[in-house]
C-alpha cells in the first residue's frame, strides 16, 4: 500500500476518532462533574449529607467501571440502537464509548474534589456561605488544575477505548488498523496508524499537562477567562469574591 493510498484512509478515519471521542469526552463532562460532585457532597460529612443516595450512586459508579467495555458494547447495543438507529459506524460507538467514559470520570472528579482542604470549607461555613456558593467559588475552582488533569486522562482512556470500538465496526482509526493492518497483512500500515494514535494522545497529554500547570499557578480562579491573565489576584480580594454571591 503506498503513502497516497494509506493518506487517503486515514483522514476519514482520524475525524471519526476525534468525533467519537469528543462526543463521549463532552457527556462525561457533563454527567460525570456532577455525579463526582454528588459522590462527595453526600458522603459521611459533607455538605449535603444523604447516606442513602451515597450508597446507591457509589454502587452504580462502581458497577460501570467493573464492566469491561468489550463486554459493555455488546451489552449496551439495543440501547445503542435507540439513540444513534444503528449499531455501527463511529456514530454508535459514541454512545458506549459514553457510558463508559461517566463512571471513570465521576471517580476521578470525586478524588479531586476530596482533595481540596477541609479546613477552607469549614471556615466557609463558618462565615455564613451556603453549599452553592461553596460549590462555585471554592470547591470546583480549588480542584480545577486536578480536574483538568482527570479530563486529560479520561480523554486519553477514551482513545484507547475507540480503537477497540472498531474491532466492531465502530469505525475510526481502531477500525481501519483491523479491516487493513490484521485482516489483510498490511503491517507496515498498521504500525502508522499506531504511531498516528501515539501522536495524538502525546499531544493531548501534554495540552492538559499545560493547562494543569497554568491553573496551578494562577491566582485567580473566578473566570475561565483568567486563565489567558497573569496571576495578578491579591490576597485580601479571596474572601471578598468567595462571599460575594451570598
């Protein structure tokens, strides 16, 4: 198979991965920032504490990240089949590559939330502010450079769940490695795919370490906006912006 040849396949097929993966990456922001949330806030001590609900969304995070998503595809294809009409092409591979990518993400959102100090909260409460103001203004903000690294992982997870999506014809870069690479003995096409998926996930890899580091060091966590700022927030501002919702 010559470059022109192997160009010409992989273009398609590197935009579905992208779509495939931005579709799952973009419900597991969604849903999973709040079950993570939710995992914390109702836990023994927190803000919102409610055992009952603790429990029943520890259990059903756990059981989604216990099925292997091989096993998950194939269990999941009737409900696949409702929301995308089909059960192939990178469409559908969406849907699975979703359900998956939720639980993973929740897991990883309740650890960066837990990390953020005790102590702040506390003296947050302490000075009158409610559980929304706590959420917005020191909880999400506190925890955003780990979260951001938890989206890069999750993204990445993703990548690797998408090339196994097309040993099922989910399409995409997994896909086109097994039709060509395995089913008919181009190798040499196969290892530039590989390459072309180290690539990416190098790039992305490095894109949220960037960011981590960025939104570790800046000073002020008010605004997506002050991420493209220079750490300029004083001190004596954090208390005033941390009441001034309530």
């Amino acid at each position: 198979m010559t470059w022109d040849q192997m160009q010409e396949l992989m273009w398609p097929a590197t935009w579905e991965t992208l779509g495939m993966v931005g579709i799952a990456g973009l419900a597991s922001l969604v849903i999973g920032l709040p079950i993570g949330l939710l995992l914390v806030l109702t836990d023994k001590g927190g803000l919102l504490q409610n055992l009952a609900v603790s429990r029943v969304l520890g259990t059903v995070v756990n059981l989604g990240r216990s099925i292997p998503f091989v096993i998950l595809m194939v269990a999941v294809l009737p409900f696949t089949r409702a929301v995308a009409g089909t059960t192939l092409g990178w469409q559908a591979a969406s849907v699975p590559l979703a359900i998956g990518a939720i639980p993973f993400f929740a897991r990883l959102v309740e650890t960066s939330v837990r990390e953020v100090d005790g102590g702040l909260i506390e003296a947050l409460k302490s000075m009158g502010a409610g559980t929304g103001t706590i959420v917005r203004k020191t909880l999400l903000p506190e925890a955003l450079p780990s979260l951001v690294a938890s989206a890069t992982t999750t993204v990445i997870a993703l990548i690797g769940y998408s090339a196994m999506a097309g040993t099922v014809g989910g399409g995409g870069l997994g896909d086109l490695a097994i039709r060509y690479g395995y089913l008919r003995f181009e190798t040499a096409f196969m290892w530039v795919i590989v390459a072309e998926l180290v690539v990416i996930v190098t790039a992305i890899q490095l894109l949220g370490d960037f960011a981590a580091r960025r939104l570790s060091h800046r000073g002020d966590y008010r605004s997506p906006l002050s991420f493209f700022r220079s750490a300029t927030a004083k001190p004596e501002d954090t208390e005033e912006d941390l009441l001034s919702s309530h």
